[in-house]
C-alpha cells in the first residue's frame, strides 16, 4: 500500500442515500425557520426586518461583537453579515462604535428596539419548544440525541476544512 494512495473503504449506497437525505433535511429545516419567523413577524406587525436580520439580533443578544467574531462563531458568512449589520445599524436597532485600538474594526451591539425583536424571536422559540414537548413531537432525550449528533457532523466537516486530508 502506498502512502499516497490509501486504501478507501467500500461506502454503503445505503448510507450515502441517508446522508444526502440528511442534508437536505438540515437545509430544508432552515429554510423553513426562516419562513416560521418571517410568519410571525407578519402575524404582529414587524414587517422592517427580514428574518435573517432577526436571528442575528437574536445571536448577537446582550454582546457586542464584530462582524469577525461572528463569522469566526459560524453563524453567518463574510458579506451577508456585513450587510446586513449595516442594515440594522440604518435602521436603528443596533449601535456600531470604531474599536480604539483597530480603527478598522467596528463593533456592534443592540439597542432597545433591538432588544425587543430578540425578545420576540426568543419568546418564539420558547412557544416552539414547549410546543414540542407537550405535544410529545420530541422529548429531552431525543432533543440531546439530535443535537450530539449535528455536532459530530459540525466537527467533522470543520475538520474537512481545516485538514484537508
């Protein structure tokens, strides 16, 4: 066996199946959050924002962070956070200050207004979880099962990207 070519291991068509199957779930479940939120927003009144825009105020919550930080965190890509910063930050619900020690840099954190649509995606979110524990659509353990699971798959294409083997 050489070093540069290693020996591959016959992958089940079976397994390959659920996995895309998988993933089109996870883009789809996505999606479809998107559409939960942007329902919401509608159904109060919140039309200025997207949902996009939503989640991010939701994640940036209490901190002030920089475009960097939350790229680095993984939740969003390089020129969609930046716009739509820039975007909040025009439409008043969210401060921005030039750091002092990297001008370049610049930070951003909440203001009250918002604060009060991070309360509404959270306020969402909680109805959807005891929605679906009450219901019986997903209990805690099934809930830890999922969760572990993505982050194994997270980890593992991290790893794709950092180690390319």
């Amino acid at each position: 066996m050489s070093i540069h070519s290693p020996t591959r291991l016959p992958t089940d068509a079976g397994y390959i199946s659920n996995y895309l199957d998988a993933l089109a779930l996870v883009e789809r479940l996505h999606r479809l959050l998107l559409d939960v939120i942007k329902d919401e927003f509608e159904r109060v009144g919140v039309l200025e924002i997207n949902a996009v825009q939503a989640l991010l105020l939701f994640n940036i919550g209490d901190n002030e962070v920089t475009a960097g930080e939350l790229k680095s965190r993984g939740y969003y890509q390089g020129s969609n956070v930046s716009y739509n910063l820039k975007k909040l930050v025009e439409m008043g619900y969210m401060h921005h200050q030039r750091c002092e020690i990297d001008r370049r840099s610049v930070r951003v954190r909440l203001t009250p207004k918002g604060r009060n649509i991070r309360d509404l995606v959270a306020t969402l979110f909680e109805r959807h979880a005891e929605g679906l524990q009450s219901k019986g659509v997903l209990g805690i353990e099934g809930l830890l099962d999922i969760t572990q699971a993505l982050k194994r798959v997270e980890r593992y294409w991290t790893d794709q990207i950092r180690y390319i083997y």
